[in-house]
C-alpha cells in the first residue's frame, strides 16, 4: 500500500512515474507537524527496529543510530561522521513488531533524517524546504515495500551486457597512445577487458564535447581501432562549461539564456576545472535537450559510453566567494589579528567550496516557475542524467548505453547508473562499498559499484585484489584512481595473475549477472539484498552488516580486512560455498546453516549458491562479446529437481522483452544421476553436488 500526503506547496522533482491520488487523512503512525519554516515527520522507535535506505550514504546497511542529510555532496572522504554523499535517495523503511513501514520524501530540497540519533528512540525526519510529497509506504515484507515503490517510480535503467565489461580508469590518462598502451598491456597478459575511461585529461582545456587534437589527432580512428580489439573508450563530462567566447557550447548557451544566473539576471559564474565556467539549467528540458544533443559529436566518432561528473554541482568557487574572502583578508591584514580572526580568514578561503552562500546565489527554472538553487540542490545531478540519456537515446534510439554519473536522485534511475564516488584506498571502503549497494537498489539504482582499489591515496596488492573480489559482483566493475596516487592497473602488480584469475570469474559469471540484472530492472527487483529481506525471522541474518544477498540464488561475504586469510560468514541456510581462484579453478563445498569459518587465501574468495538453487558459469573469455553463453556448466547443491529461469538477448537492443529472452533451464536428480535440460543451451553438470 502507498499512500500519498502533500505538505505545502511540494516541488516536482519527477521522480514518481506513475502519479497517485493524494490522501487527505492524517498519515498513519506518523506524527506530522509544519512550523518555523520546517515539516517534521517523528515516529517512536522500538528497541528492535530496523531501518533500511537512504541509498549511496555512509555508515550501515540498517541506518538506526546517525544522521544523514539529502544533500548532494561532492566528498572525498567518505568517513563516518560525514551525513551526506552524492546522492539524494529518500527511501527508508521500518522493519519491526509493527510490521515493514516506511516513507519516501519527494522534495529536492535539503531534508534530514534523524535515524535515533538524537535520541535512540525517535526517528526525525525534517524537510528544510517546509514543503513535500511524503509517500507513506506499508507491506508484508521488506521487499514487498520496495516493488511497490520502484512499481511507482518506474523501470530502471540498464545498460548493455558489455556495460558488465572490466573498466579500466585513471584520472591522467592523457592521450590514444597511453591509451592503446594500457589495452595492450591487458590485451598481452589476457587480462580480460572492455572499456577504458577519458577522464579530464581527454578534453582541450577542460571543454565538455571537445577532444585535444595532439593528444587525440583522429578520435574516430583511435576508436574504430580499439573497436576492432573489443575495446571502447568511454569519456567524462562535466557540469561546469568552460567561460570561453568561441567554444560552442558556451557560445549557443549564452545567446540561448540556458546557464543559470543570479537574482540580478546575470549568469552565475563559478570556478571548476575548466577555471571559470558556468552551469546549464538542467532543470529545464530545452537545455536538457540542447546539452544531450551535444553528446552526439562524440557519438559520432563512436562513443557509446558516457560518465557525467562534477554535477552535485561542485564548484571549487565563485567570484564573489572569492572577493568576500579578499576582503576579509584585507580587513584583517591591516590589525593584528588574534587567534579566532585567523581561523576566520582561513575559513574564509577553505570554506569557498561548495558552499551554501554560493548555492544561494543562483536560480533555475522548473516547469516555468523560478527556484533558487538551494531549495532544489538536489536535482541538478539527476536532471544532467536525464540530458546526458536523451542524446545518447536520440542518436541511437535503437540501442541501450552506458551511462553514469556522481549525483544522483530517485527518478534519475530510469536515465543511467551512478558510481559511487571519490572513496579511498582504505580498507574500509571495502564494506562501505558492499553497505551502499542495497540502498542504492532499493531506489532503482541497478548499475552501479564503486572504483575498485580504491580512488584517493596509494593503494596495495592486497587490496586491490581483495576489492576486485568484491568487485566481481558489482554491475559496474571499474578500476579508477586519482592523479598523483601508485598507478593502478592490475598488471602494475607482483599479483597480476592472480587479479587476472579473479576476473576469469567475473566474466564467467556475466550471463548469470546480466540474467540477474535484467529481471530485477523488469520486475522492480533489488540485485543486491540485506540478508533481512530473505531472512527476515532470523534474528541474526537480520543484523548482518557485512554479507549479501545477490539475485536469487546467492550470497557473497568478502574478505575486507588487512591480512585476513579468510573470515567469518553466516549461513541463514544450507548454502553450497564455491571458492573461487579461478574460472576453472573452484572448490564446491556444501555446508550446513549457522556460523562459520572460512579459509581464503589472497586470491580466494566465495560465492554462496542457496541449497536446492544452481546458477550458470561460462567459460573464460577476454572481453564481453567472447563469452559462449550458450554453454554453460551448472553449479548447485541439490537434492530434487530444480528449474530456473536464465534470461539473455543481444545485449544491446533497446527494448527488452523479458519473456522473449527467459529460457527455462530444467535440472533433475534422480538416483544420484543429474541431468540438466535448457533449450538452445549445453549443460554440463558435472560441478553439482547431490545432497
Ligand atoms: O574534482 O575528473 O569523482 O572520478 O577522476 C575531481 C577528475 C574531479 C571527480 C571524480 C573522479 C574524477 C575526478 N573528478
């Protein structure tokens, strides 16, 4: 059941496709109050609620205990005191003795969610506009709650299967030479391999849909060559358009009125890569247009792969920013300050990024009513999205893309995927990587994973082959790290072979994620679980924070800390342990419910297969369009006979027909004999394990 309350004056952020009617009764369990500007929603918590959502944030899958704040944030540090990310995903739900509750806040504007962490017995959730569509959600179950939502907020964008493809990034990859010299390291050692990423660096002075004509003298060229190797390239763009009289796309933007200006009708200027730049209101849909078609020049040298960044926004600083602090400093510089003037003068410098004042200085249009930018911060990212999908849709309508972006919000989730972030080469970015990855689904956000290996600071062999591990599952499987850090790439490493052999997996594994992802898109399905979705009788399932539920069939525990040669995993049933080493290396062992643990070597590391359920894996290939997905060996434990349902299709046509593509694989025990039948498809069944 979802019902929908209007507070105010609420401001439509696009999110809900499918509109309902708004209830004028007083909302159920919560106690609503309007007053000072704010709308508060409080609820009294029982000692053993669990609460689920708020997508890309930091800290626990169940988010009792902290308060975050929707507030799309470009952050490097991903610590636990932070409350925001780059994301706005409003969805959290109850799980408790009163049963599975939740809300959605429909604002695009600040709000806070107070998980009992004022006090550990009240949730608070405050709406800084004053204003909101609040949709108040009630199931059976936790994953019932969610299908209703993502029924409403509509289908989930997918990419195509070579989307599933090893990406392989830096922040500094400058020309087509480094380029090819990066694919031919991988190509030569067979480090399977599918796109490699232009961040920046690609760009003449930082100009979105602009190419260095040095560093890239025929872009299509270079691309139809790497084509040629199964390799595509996939360029960033940013938010901010560079100030600069005769490029194009600040030019046509000017005349046409498209970036956003201030209360004085003036454009707004702020500084990012490209120095000055100003912003596109995205928020309109010309401008939307006009920047997606701007895509198309890159399309038409065979891009087909596109990240948007800095799109929070982020902005470094603005003119007037800037001037404040000059003044500041000179009004300083003529006493002799005490300490607290100079904290002062250095926040007045270091406070310069994205800053409030500086969000209060612009203004978009939205459905022909003007908004400052703080009351709707949180759209901007999403909306870019939607700009960057309508070019890459309007070239080629035909085919699906690949697209990501930073920012995010609920409804940007039918236009692209997002990647989560600046995250560190810390351990414990690990976890928070798996932590994100429910919520994040909860909301619609299917293609999705962090930059594995971490993207600040210098990274190890160790961990980036335990995070390639966890990697393996992700949607989105990239390798990124930032200028300045240890170089990256797998092949940099004494342990080459043995990240090398965790890929195999991963590529073995794609009809069964590609099957996984699709009908979790078509069917308002999560591809990554909490385990208290599927377990949630079982008081201590209920509470894992580090294990996952991943499709139908599995679960995945990885290994996340220095070190460790394997860890504790929790079975909430007989579950059959692969350990993998490679796609032909992996041992089956069936194990019984309970707690458990597991050795795991560097490079081992296992996937869990429900007892009674079996998956597919394919056999080795380099790049996507390699994988043989019509023969498939089984891996299961099984004591009767079992059927599931495998989806696949050309990969890239963009319109999915789910039943057309599902072939029913039927396995059969009998007397201790399996035997496997799929149409079009061989079996082999060696690897399953009768009970
Ligand atoms: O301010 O384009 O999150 O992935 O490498 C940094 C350079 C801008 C932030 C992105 C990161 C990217 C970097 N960008």
């Amino acid at each position: 059941m979802i019902r929908r309350y209007d507070y105010g004056e609420p401001i439509p952020t696009g999110a809900i496709e499918l509109p309902q009617p708004v209830c004028t009764d007083q909302m159920p369990r919560f106690t609503v109050a309007q007053g000072e500007g704010v709308l508060t929603f409080r609820l009294t918590l029982e000692e053993d609620d669990l609460i689920f959502g708020l997508g890309e944030n930091v800290r626990g899958i169940n988010k009792r205990g902290h308060i975050y704040r929707a507030w799309n944030s470009d952050d490097f540090a991903h610590t636990e005191d932070k409350r925001s990310l780059y994301a706005s995903h409003n969805l959290v739900l109850f799980s408790g003795s009163r049963g599975v509750f939740g809300l959605f806040i429909d604002d695009p504007g600040a709000v806070t969610f107070d998980m009992g962490y004022t006090r550990g017995d009240e949730a608070v959730i405050t709406c800084e506009n004053g204003s909101c569509s609040a949709y108040y959600i009630e199931a059976d179950s936790l994953i019932g709650a969610v299908k209703e939502f993502r029924h409403i907020i509509g289908r989930s964008y997918l990419p195509p299967k070579w989307g599933l493809g090893y990406i392989q990034s830096r922040w500094g990859y400058r020309s087509a030479d480094e380029l090819r010299e990066i694919a031919r390291n991988h190509r030569e050692r067979h480090i399977p391999l599918d796109i490699l990423s232009m961040d920046i660096d690609y760009m003449e002075r930082f100009k979105d849909f602009t190419w260095d004509k040095q560093l890239f003298p025929d872009l299509k060229g270079f691309i139809d060559e790497l084509r040629a190797d199964d390799l595509r390239v996939m360029p960033i763009i940013d938010a901010g358009v560079k100030v600069e009289a005769g490029d194009p796309t600040y030019d046509e933007g000017m005349e046409k009125g498209y970036f956003c200006k201030k209360e004085d009708g003036s454009v707004f200027v702020g500084a990012v890569w490209p120095g000055h730049a100003v912003f596109p209101d995205f928020l309109r849909e010309d401008v939307r247009r006009w920047f997606g078609e701007k895509y198309h020049g890159l399309m038409e040298a065979g891009v087909d792969a596109v990240w948007n960044d800095m799109n929070e926004p982020a902005i470094f600083y603005s003119l007037e920013g800037l001037e404040e602090a000059y003044a500041k400093a000179d009004e300083l510089r003529s006493r002799n300050i005490g300490v607290y003037d100079y904290f002062d003068l250095k926040d007045a410098f270091t406070g310069m990024s994205n800053s409030m004042a500086d969000y209060r200085r612009f203004y978009h249009e939205l459905d022909g009513k003007r908004y400052r930018h703080d009351r709707v911060h949180n759209l901007y990212g999403g909306m870019m999205t939607k700009a960057g999908a309508y070019g890459m849709r309007s070239f080629a309508p035909e085919k699906r893309y690949v697209l990501f972006s930073r920012s995010s919000i609920v409804g940007a989730h039918r236009d692209g995927g997002v990647w989560q972030g600046d995250n560190n080469a810390w351990w414990s970015h690990i976890l928070l990587n798996l932590r994100e990855l429910p919520g994040m689904n909860m909301c619609g956000f299917l293609y999705t994973g962090a930059d594995l290996g971490g993207f600040g600071q210098n990274t190890t062999e160790d961990l980036l082959q335990r995070w390639l591990q966890l990697g393996v599952f992700t949607p989105v499987m990239r390798n990124h790290s930032a200028m300045g850090t240890r170089e990256q790439e797998i092949y940099r490493f004494r342990n080459w072979e043995q990240m090398r052999d965790t890929l195999t997996v991963r590529y073995a594994l794609i009809p069964y994620l590609y099957s996984e992802l699709v009908k979790a898109a078509v069917k308002d399905d999560m591809l990554f679980r909490p385990l208290a979705f599927d377990y949630p009788r079982d008081k201590q399932a209920v509470r894992v924070e580090d294990q996952l539920m991943l499709g139908g069939a599995c679960m995945i525990a990885p290994v996340y800390e220095q070190n460790a040669r394997g860890r504790y995993v929790y079975l909430p049933e007989d579950m059959l342990m692969v350990r993998f080493r490679s796609a032909q290396d992996y041992d089956c062992i069936p194990m019984t419910k309970g707690h458990h643990w597991i050795d795991l070597a560097m490079n081992e590391f296992p996937l869990f297969i429900r007892k009674g359920q079996a998956i597919p894996l394919a056999g080795g290939a380099e790049c996507v369009a390699a994988i043989d997905a019509k023969s498939l060996t089984l891996l299961g434990w099984l004591e009767h006979g079992t059927a599931f349902t495998l989806y696949d299709d050309d990969g890239e046509c963009a319109k999915i027909d789910l039943e057309a593509g599902l072939t029913l694989v039927d396995v059969q025990v009998r007397e201790g004999r399996v035997s496997a039948r799929a149409d079009g498809l061989t079996l082999d069944t060696a690897r399953i394990v009768i009970g």
